[in-house]
C-alpha cells in the first residue's frame, strides 16, 4: 500500500467515528431516519459544534485526497 492509501484510510475511518457522533434526534429511531425531535432547529454549541466542524474539515480532506489519488 502506498502512503495516500493509508492516510486515505485513516481519515475515512475518523470520519466514520465523527458521523455516528453527531446527534440528530434523540432515541434509537434518530440511527434510522426517524425519532421524536419535532423538527425544531437548535444551534450547535460547544462539543456539538466542534465535531460538526471536524467533520466537516475530514469530509473535505477525504474528497481533496481522493481526487489526489485519482490524478496518481
């Protein structure tokens, strides 16, 4: 395996974690689409906030190192 593969897997695997991290709604029904929020909206604060934005930072270097090794 080459370097870009490896780092490519790291990342992926961060991401994952950050994904299932993130809390939408409450209760089991909210992995699955559903739950009983209401569908009011709320402002992310704190650690909310601070893995949203990681996820978002992983989720752009995930695609930026894909395009990377696509041209290699």
């Amino acid at each position: 395996m080459d370097t870009i593969s490896i780092i490519q897997i790291i990342i992926s695997v961060v991401l994952i974690a950050l994904i299932l991290l993130q809390e939408r709604s409450s209760g089991l029904g909210g992995l699955f689409g559903g739950g009983g929020g209401g569908g009011y909206y709320q402002t992310r604060r704190g650690l909310e906030k601070i893995v949203f934005g990681a996820t978002v930072f992983f989720a752009v270097a995930f695609a930026a190192i894909a395009l990377v090794h696509l041209v290699l």
